[in-house]
C-alpha cells in the first residue's frame, strides 16, 4: 500500500478530531461563550451544512487544480477556521470557523481520489479503509483527547491542540506528496449524467438511509445508555471508547471483505446485522455485557459500511471518483442532521431506552434500495504518483 496512504490517514485523524471533539466540550464552551448548551450545540450543525453543502461545490471548484495544490489548500481552510475558533468569544465567531472547517473538510474526498487513482481495483477496498482509519480512530483517540484537553484546562486549549496539529500536517503535505502526483479531480462535465443514473444514487440513497437509522440513536447515545444500564461517568467513557474501537476494527474489517466477497455482498449482510442490532438493542435493559455486545455487533457493521459504499462509488465513476465521495460525504452529514431530528422526534414517543427502534424502518429502506438496485462498472487501470498507469495486480 502507498505510503502516502498512511499520511492521509493522519491527517484524517486530525480532522475527525476537530469535527467532532466540541461533543466532548459543550458545557464549557456554552459556559465561556456565555451561551445556553443547545446553542453551542449548533456548532457541529454548522459544520455538517457546510461539509454536506460547501464543501462538493469547492471540491468542483478546485477540479483543474493539481491535487497536491488541492490538498494545500483544503487543509489550510481546515487550519484556519480551526484558528478562528480558538480565538472565538463569540458564537457567531465560533460558527464561521466551523463552517470554514467544513469547507477545509474536503481533503477527505480529495485524498480518497487519489487513494482510487494509486491502486489497482482489486486493493481499492484496502486503500480506502486506510485512508479512512484516521476518520475511526479519531473517536477513539482525538476526541477523547481533545476532551480531556478542554474539561482540565479550558475548551479553547483543544482547539489549540488541533490547530497545531494540522500546521504540523500542512508541512508533511508539503515536503512529502509529490507535486506531479496524477489523479483525477472534480469536474462539471458529466455531472449531470452521473447524477441522473439511477445506480448512483441509489448508493447516495443508501448512504443517507442508514446514516439516519444510526444517528437517530448516536445523537442521544448518552441518555440511551442511561435508560439502558444506568453507569457513572468513567463507565460510560469506557463504553464509548470501546465503541470507537469497535468502528476501527470495522473501517479495516470493511475493506478486506469488499475486497474478497465485493461490496454489495458485504453490504447486504453488514445492513441486516445492523438491523438485528437494533432491533436487540433496547432488549439488553439491565445487562452491561449484553449491552456492550450489542454496541461492539453494531459499531463493526455500521463502519464497516463506508469502505464498500465509496468502493461502490469509485468504481461506476473512476475519473469522478472525488466529486461522487465528496456527494456521499455530504449524504452522511444530511444523514446524521436528519437522524438527529427523527431520534428527537420519536424520543418522548419511545422513550431512550427504545430509541434504537426508530432507525430500523430507514435500515428497511436502504436494504429495499441494495436489492432493488444493481451497480456495475468497469474498473479502470491505476495511475503512478508520476502519472503513468499501472498494472492492475
């Protein structure tokens, strides 16, 4: 596997970090901005919008530029609105700095372009789910971290940290990705077309379906594991943490079975265990191992989805690989907005403690559209970081 892979990966690390570490800090930042938690909360709103919105528009703005140019540039929006939150006193500060992390946000789809372009079709799995670790391990380490960072020594020291990191990350991109490096960038020519077939969006469909199921329970995990096994705050940590861990061992474990056994293979048996999960989740009332068995069957099946939804992707499209996962990325942000509202909306109606019952008829709905939608492609030969392709082998 590329080196350069692995590069990738850290810095995706560093930018599921900042994304998601405010989860971990709310009360302090509402606190020093002298806002209400809700309000504050509003700040992974904003961020989602503009990765799901901003950022496919500037990704497409950007096709013709070189992608090491592209990968720059990305990271430095990413940097800079990481600063303008660390130097926030106000929320209206504080948002804009997100909404420039969401825009910056879109190294992740460009560096999967390129993870696509440098493998042959048989490893594109592998490739991916590496790219995509640093995004898993980042709940598991980033966050956690970041968390830790902000409760002891204030919410803006996080911010700090990770705006650090990604300075240190902007020169490795520098010094260590080849400046004649060849991959395919996002392009308005045949957008359209792409768009309006149907097994395209079927696998944007499917995206957007089972990310709704996930966070209509992921939004409220912290009261839905009270209602569940009522747990202080170290064993609650312990359960997520071990659920961030479960998510790694999917991500990878997502990329050897697409490669072995294809993606709609995998697809189908990873969305019915996580229906089954599920479904069994609000059963394992009282029972800590039983609840913890169900969160690790869970977090395995919905991560390990990833790989073989963008494989999917990256093979009906090869030359506009970047543009269709940077348009699944911004389904997975609608999805966890949409997810948070349907998980709200059935929380009085359900109780916490059922809440993972709400998610199964969109879990439903992205096996109708699996089954209902075949995708086919032709794989296309891998390009060298010098340009020149390569056997497939």
């Amino acid at each position: 596997m590329p080196r350069m892979l692995w590069l990738f990966s850290v810095v995706n690390l560093i930018i599921g970090s900042g994304a998601f570490v405010i989860g971990g800090i709310l009360v302090p930042m509402a606190q020093g901005l002298n806002v209400s938690v809700p309000a504050a909360g509003q700040a992974m709103t904003a961020y989602a919008l503009s990765t799901a919105l901003l950022a496919p528009l500037v990704l497409l703005a950007t096709g013709g530029w070189s992608r090491k140019r592209a990968l720059i540039a990305a990271l430095t929006a990413f940097a800079l609105g990481n600063l303008a939150c660390a130097l926030a006193d106000t929320l209206p500060m504080l948002l804009l700095g997100r909404v420039l992390m969401g825009v910056g946000a879109v190294f992740t789809p460009v560096a999967a372009g390129i993870a696509v372009a440098l493998v042959g079709p048989q490893r594109r799995g592998q490739a991916l789910a590496l790219v995509f670790l640093g995004i898993s391990l980042s709940y598991v380490v980033g966050v956690p971290l970041g968390s830790w960072l902000g409760l002891t020594y204030g919410w803006h020291t996080a911010i700090w940290a990770i705006f650090a990191a990604c300075v240190v990350a902007l020169g490795a991109i520098m010094i260590w990705v080849p400046a004649d490096i060849r991959a395919p960038g996002a392009r308005f020519a045949g957008l359209g077309g792409l768009l309006s077939r149907r097994d395209v969006l079927a696998v944007l469909g499917l995206t957007l379906a089972y990310f709704i199921a996930i966070f209509a329970v992921f939004s409220y995990i912290g009261p839905v594991l009270q209602a569940l096994v009522p747990m202080g705050s170290e064993q609650q940590s312990l359960t997520l943490a071990l659920f961030g861990l479960s998510g790694v061992a999917g991500t990878l474990l997502g990329g050897v079975v697409n490669d072995r056994f294809g993606p709609r293979r995998s697809l189908v048996v990873q969305l019915t265990i996580l229906g089954g999960t599920m479904a069994l989740l609000p059963l394992t009332a009282g029972s800590w191992p039983a609840l913890m068995t169900a969160l690790l069957v869970w977090g395995t099946a919905g991560f390990g989805m990833m790989v073989p939804q963008q494989s999917r992707l990256a093979a009906l499209a090869p030359a506009q690989a970047p543009m269709l996962l940077s348009l699944n990325a911004s389904m997975l942000y609608l999805g966890t907005a949409a997810g948070a509202i349907v998980g709200g909306a059935f929380a009085d109606r359900l109780g916490f403690a059922q809440l993972a019952w709400a998610g199964l008829p969109f879990v439903a709905i992205g096996l109708a559209i699996l089954l209902a939608v075949h995708t086919s492609s032709t794989a296309a030969a891998p390009l060298s970081p010098h340009g020149r392709e390569e056997k497939a082998g």
